[in-house]
C-alpha cells in the first residue's frame, strides 16, 4: 500500500489508463489479426438465416450457418470490423443486397477453432484506426507511469508558448 502512496497522479492516471486499455488492446489486435489470417484459411459452404435489415441497429442482428465435420456452426458478422453502428447507407445497403435470407455463400473458418469464421476474408473495417488510436494511448499512460515528468516538461512547454 505504501508503493501506492508514494505514487504521484500522473503515475496512477498512467497506470490505470494502461489497465483500462488493455482489453480493449487485446481484443483489437485479436480481431486484426484474424482478418490477416483469415485469407489463409479453407472454406466452406453455408447459408445466410437471417439478413440484414436498414436502419441497422446498435447491435446487428445477422446470422449465417455452416457445417464441418458433421457440426453446425453459427456466424454473426460478415466480416472482422471494430463497429457496424457508423456504416454509411450506400455499405449498408450493399450489406442488405449482398447478404440475403437463404443466400448460398463460401465461409472462410479458423481451422484451429471453427467457431470463428469470416465471409469476406481479410476485410477488417475500422480495426486498424482503433489498433493505431489504442497503441497511442497505452504509450501515453507507459509515458505517464515510467516517466511522469515527461508529460509535465511537455505541457510547461506548451503552456509557455
């Protein structure tokens, strides 16, 4: 608890800022590095079961299925993107046309976990802005934690201009 103490605000708001991010970090680059590998990875058939709708809601509510090895699998999103809320009307319409109930469809699937699949192999909307965005705070809360009195040099000099 003393270690705790001692430390000043800019070294906790660093420290805690590293701790909140680092999910998000790890979720990012999960997703990220799926949409890379998926090019890679074999397909198969499946079928859409439930299609897209306009407006799109906060949480979309799309779903395909896909067999291997006798097992039926489930997917819920087209492709690996940070969010599906901000698609401009002209992507969600090609979404909808594209990606109709009953449609036939090639599914690309993780050989090492076939629960996690892709139709769109290698497409990663947005993912790369939050991968770039989430790095840049997490090196900023290392700057705070490791070397707080950079961040307050910086700030003199900008107050001081």
């Amino acid at each position: 608890m003393e270690y705790l103490a001692s430390l000043s605000q800019f070294e906790i708001a660093g420290l805690v800022l590293q701790l909140v991010l680092l999910p998000f970090l790890f979720m990012t680059l999960r997703r990220w590095w799926w949409a890379k590998q998926s090019l890679q990875w074999p397909k198969v058939n499946g079928v859409v079961i439930k299609g897209l709708d306009f407006p799109l809601p906060k949480i979309i509510e799309f779903q395909y299925t896909y067999d291997i090895n006798g097992t039926t699998y489930q997917g819920e999103k087209p492709f690996f993107a940070n969010s599906f809320k901000h698609l401009s009307q002209k992507k969600a319409s090609y979404l909808m046309d594209t990606y109709t109930i009953g449609k036939q469809l090639k599914v690309f699937y993780n050989p090492s976990n076939p629960r996690i699949s892709t139709l769109e192999p290698g497409r990663k909307d947005g993912v790369m802005g939050v991968l770039v965005l989430l790095v840049v705070l997490f090196l900023l809360g290392a700057v705070a934690f490791y070397r707080p009195s950079l961040i307050v040099e910086t700030m003199d000099y900008f107050s001081n201009r």
